[in-house]
C-alpha cells in the first residue's frame, strides 16, 4: 500500500475516532456505583444536565461535577483527535501529490524548428 493510501486511511480511522469521543457517554463513579453522564457535545454545546433520569442520586452535585469534567475532557480529546486527523489527511494529499509527480513519465525536448 502506497504511503498516500496509508495515511488517508489513518485519517478516516481517526474521523470515527472523533465521532465516537463526541457521542460516547462516560460514565463516572458515584456512591451507588457507576453513573452514566450525558453525551459530551450534549454536555459540552448544550449544558445539559447530566443528573436527569430516576431518582436523583445520593451525591448528585458530585455526580454532575464529575460528569462536566468527564464531558469536557472528553470534548477536548475529540478536538484534538480532529486536529490530527485533519493533519494526517493534509500529509496524505502532500504523499499523493509527490506520488503522482514521480510517475509522470520525463519530458523530452523537441527540436520546434526555430534558431
């Protein structure tokens, strides 16, 4: 596989890597076991509150606050991931061009008759 290849499929594996970070709720521990938080963009964009379904629980601030940093952390490890993808996919036209210009066959001169 040529190196261009190589590195657009890095990129692509890192762009479902974004969406999984953006959507995937975490879950953070709480007094009565592990508690699931909103999704981070929801969090994150939104402001939602994470303590929302049921019975509220026994150490709700504390789950709430947990559950932002979570989110965000999250949120921003998303944007970096991002970031890499967008650079990774950057190098992959960068190989691609170098690729394409190392098979274009040598240009010859041709005699045009003058001088």
């Amino acid at each position: 596989m040529s190196a261009w290849k190589s590195l657009a499929l890095l990129a692509a594996v890192l762009v479902v890597g974004v969406g999984f970070l953006v959507v995937a709720t975490p879950y953070v521990p709480g007094d009565d076991g592990d508690y699931q938080c909103a999704a981070p963009w929801d969090v994150v964009r939104h402001d939602t509150d994470s303590v929302r379904w049921g019975e509220p629980p026994v150490d709700e601030d504390g789950i709430e606050r947990r559950c932002r940093v979570a989110a965000r952390d999250q949120f921003d490890l998303a944007g970096r991931t991002g970031t890499a993808a967008v650079l990774v996919a950057g190098l992959s036209v960068v190989a691609l061009a170098r690729d394409h210009r190392a098979r274009r066959p040598a240009r010859r001169p041709t005699s045009s008759g003058r001088g």
